[in-house]
C-alpha cells in the first residue's frame, strides 16, 4: 500500500469515529485546540499528520491511537 493510501485510510478512520461520536468537524477540532480548516484537511487526507497531532485526535475522541491507525 502507497503511503498515500494509507494517510486515506487513517483520515477515513478519524472521519468515521467522529461521526459514531456525533461531533462536528469544529468541535472535534475545539477539543483538539486547532482551526476547523485544519481538521478538515486532516479528515480529507490532504495533510500527513504527526504522531502528537494523531495523538490529540484520539484522545479527544475517546479512543486508543491504534483505533485510527
């Protein structure tokens, strides 16, 4: 699998835990500390995030890093 591919893959799995969660792309990202633009991105796959970055995510979504990975 192409990096790539596997940055899709990890914005796929952030998107989808958020919608089980009923959040908002700007509220996950208030609980992230970061603009909504940015956590658009991230959701998109157009941003290669970094492992604090990741980490932020899923503590503010509940869940264990290895959940979005």
């Amino acid at each position: 699998m192409e990096f790539q591919d596997e940055i899709k893959l990890i914005a796929s799995k952030i998107k989808t835990s958020r919608q089980k969660r009923n959040l908002s792309v700007q509220e996950l990202a208030y609980r992230c500390d970061m603009e909504r633009s940015c956590m658009s991105r991230i959701e998109s796959g157009r941003v290669n995030v970094t492992i604090k970055t990741l980490c932020k995510i899923a503590q503010a979504l509940d869940v264990d890093v290895k959940e979005l990975l």
